[in-house]
C-alpha cells in the first residue's frame, strides 16, 4: 500500500477517454455546414508546446500531495475522474454561463445540477446558480437578505467563516458576533438576548464550522425565528453534503433534516462535491427574490427567451466547465440516500470517530468534543497552554516530514478547560492539531496515519 514501486498517486488512464469525447464534439462541425478549419497543431507548434507543459509540471512539483491518503490537512479533496474529465472537455468550447448566447448546453447542466443540489437539501421550490465559491455565494445571500430587511445587523458566530463579517464591510452592512459554547456552536441564549434589539435581520447558521465541524443549532433557532422573525441563512458550504450521511449524531441529523426551512442556504461543490475549484453554489428557497438581479444589458440576452443564468447573478461571466464538471459528477454518482456518494461521506465521518477514539484512549492528547463531520482538533498536554502550542507544532512539522501533513488550529481555550482542568492557561488561545479527513480512503489508510503521528510524538517526547 506504501511501497513508491506500486504507487501512482495522480491517475492518468483516464485521459485515453478524451479522444473519444473529444470526436463526438467535433461532430457538431461536421454537421454544421462550415468551411473548413484545421486547428490542428504543426511539429514546432507541438514542440513548443510540450515544452512549456514539461516546465508547467516540473513546477507543479512543488506542491503538498494533495491526492494522497496522507494528506489530511486542510479542505482539499481531489476532484472526480469524471469531474477532471468533464471540466476539460468542456474547455474545447469554453462556454459562458452569464448568458445562453455563451453556453447553451453548459447553462442547461447548471440549471439541471443546481436543481439537484436544491433537492438534495430540501427546497422544494428554489433560486439559485454556481459561483466561483462559497465567498461569492454568501455575498450573494447577505446582499439579498440586506434587501429583505435594509440596514439590519447580520450576526454568525464566532466561529463562523470570516467571509461573513468581511463580507458584511464590503456592503456596507452592520454586523456583530454571537458568542460560541463549548462545543464552538452558536449560543443560542446569547442569541436571544442579541434579538431583542430588534436590529437582527439575519443569522447565519453554519453547518460545519472550517475549524472544527461544528454545526450550529438550527432547530432551536427556528423556533427563535417565529418570535424575532428574522431571517435565516444557512452557511453550509462545507457540510451540506452531509445532510446525505446516515451515520450523524442526533444533533446534526435533525439540523440537516431541518435545512429545507431555512431562507437561503450556500455550499460549495468543490469541497466534498468532488469539483475543481472554484464551484459553489447559492440557493434561495423563495424565488421572487430574483427580482433584485433585474438590469439591463443591450447586447447579452438576444437568444432565448428562456432565463439566462446572467440574470439571476451578481457575477457576469461564470466558466460554464464548472456546471459541466458538476453536472457529470452528480449523473455518475447521484446524490441520493444509500448511493455510493453517501457511503463515501458516512466513512469520512467515521474516519473521523475512530480517530477521535484513539486520541481519546491516549494520555498525550486532548480531544474537546466529538467530531460532528470529518474535522478532528486535539491539542497535545504539557504543563502550559503555550507549551502546548509549541508542542503541537513541532509534531505538526515532524509529521510532515514522515509523509503525514495536518494543519495546525489556533483555538478558544473555553473549548479545553473542561478537559485541561490542570494546565497553566497563560494565553487565551492554544495550538491544536486538526486533521480533515475528507477522503473514503482515510478509512483504509487510519492505520498508516496514526502510526506516523504517535511516532512523531515519541520523538517529540
């Protein structure tokens, strides 16, 4: 399993599936009664050009191994075969989603593909479109809700993406900070007390916190909503996917189950959608809220009578090879109950519970809580939290170089007193180890990385 001689980390049988895409679109030209063009390529051309790819890859090297079951750092999943190759096809006709007169085809993908996401987490009727990512869709639904109730503050908790308070200068838009328990979701009694200012026009509702996976407790801020009557919406760029995983607390399943009532949800395909980046995805359950993109353009919209993707978005050109890759992932594996997508994502969680038990069950580390998604933090015990830190990242590097990448977390220490009742707390945050394991291949590969991170702490000792 780790030998070099039996490894092949980046896949490339696949690329001799392109040929015959490729001819299948080249058919679209023969049968369109053209002139003739050759594109085709000449020896120095080709020369020229293989040159530059051998340097491309060359300085591709430098690069962390991403791919690979030993990286369990940060939020990067390799995109699907099919994702890869999809997006790459569609590059022949480099179509535009802002308008149909730009992509006919790939508009039509996006609208199939957003429709599912749609379903997938519980609208039954819906507005939405890709964007280039989760920052640009969360814009999109903090610009909506600002004109749903103009000059309100919009609060998410402190733990919640910073997208939403830079997000929140940008327009122009009051903001302020909800409080966190000890399990890093938003207090819900701080959020109460927050309400009754009457000046809260949106909460933000984060299902899978970047730091931790932790989810915020929607249902009980339902049920605040029917007294303050603000608005809802829900960030789930990271684990909206997991609305699909049968095996989530009780807590996170009913919060999951719980989305389809919220008034806007964001996620983002290019995490645990398979996806290249950047795709993701801005939802809105009431459709008339379309009517705040409404502009004019002179030229764009000749075409069709039919909706134009452009006339629902902020962004005007948008790369139609996403909606491409997006569209093709979801026909090969749909996102449905039981399907080997959900399978994929109930073993990064439980990837996640086994590791949480091995650290739990060795006295070197401290786990705060137990994971909600696939992000596990533990922090490592000495004497000090800064101790602690310096400790945490000296295993950090020395993982590292036996082949085991994690990231490091700068944390509350609120999260660890209960845990680290013993310790000097001389600073208020403390440095933990934070694995994603955003991988099916983790499962398989938990052996190999557990053995690399108790050999760095031996050495550390």
């Amino acid at each position: 399993m780790t030998t070099k001689e039996k490894s092949r980390v980046l896949e490339h049988q696949s690329l001799e599936l392109l040929n015959q895409a490729v001819a299948i679109m080249e058919e679209s030209f023969t049968n369109a009664n053209l002139p003739s063009y050759d594109s085709s390529l000449d020896h120095e051309q080709t020369m020229q050009l293989q040159t530059v790819l051998n340097e491309v890859a060359t300085r591709l090297k430098d690069n962390f191994p991403y791919p690979h079951p030993l990286y369990a750092g940060q939020m990067i999943k390799p995109p699907h075969v099919v994702a890869r190759l999809a997006y790459t096809l569609a590059l022949w006709f480099n179509p535009n989603n802002h308008a149909l007169d730009g992509g006919r085809a790939s508009s039509l993908m996006e609208k199939e593909a957003v429709a599912n996401l749609a379903l997938m987490l519980g609208f039954r009727e819906h507005l939405g479109h890709l964007t280039s990512g989760g920052t640009m869709a969360n814009l999109e639904a903090l610009w909506v809700a600002d004109r749903l109730h103009p000059g309100k503050t919009i609060v998410a908790s402190s733990q919640a993406h910073y997208t939403h308070s830079r997000i929140s200068e940008v327009l122009k838009i009051p903001f302020k900070s909800v409080p966190v328990d000890a399990r890093a979701r938003m207090d819900v009694a701080e959020l109460e007390s927050m309400l009754q200012s009457n000046d809260i026009g949106t909460v933000v509702v984060t299902t899978g916190t970047t730091a931790t996976g932790s989810i915020d407790p929607l249902t009980e801020i339902l049920e605040l909503q029917k007294k303050y009557k603000f608005r809802i919406h829900i960030d789930a760029a990271y684990g909206g996917y997991f609305k699909l995983a049968e095996n989530l607390s009780d807590h996170a399943r009913r919060v999951f189950d719980a989305l389809g009532e919220a008034d806007s949800i964001v996620i983002d395909p290019h995490k645990h959608g398979l996806q290249p980046y950047g795709c993701g995805c801005v939802l809105f359950k009431d459709p008339s809220v379309g009517r705040f993109y409404k502009h004019d353009s002179p030229y764009t919209y000749f075409s069709s009578n039919e909706l134009h993707l452009g006339e629902i978005s902020l962004e005007c050109s948008r790369p139609g090879a996403s909606a491409v890759a997006l569209w093709a992932t979801q026909k090969l594996l749909p996102m449905e109950t039981n399907s080997l997508f959900a399978k994929n994502i109930s073993t990064c969680r439980k990837t996640a519970l086994d590791l949480c038990q091995k650290l739990m069950h060795d006295d070197r580390f401290t786990v705060p809580f137990e994971p909600e998604l696939d992000i596990v933090v533990f922090a490592v015990k000495a004497q000090s939290a800064s101790l602690s830190s310096e400790k945490a990242k000296e295993i950090f590097a020395r993982a590292a170089n036996a082949g085991l990448h994690l990231a490091v977390a700068n944390l509350p220490a609120q999260f660890f007193k209960q845990k680290m009742p013993d310790i000097n707390w001389d600073q208020d945050t403390i440095a933990c180890l934070r694995s994603c394991l955003m991988k099916p291949e983790h499962q398989e590969w938990l052996p190999e990385i557990w053995g690399i991170l108790t050999n760095s702490v031996l050495r550390n000792s």
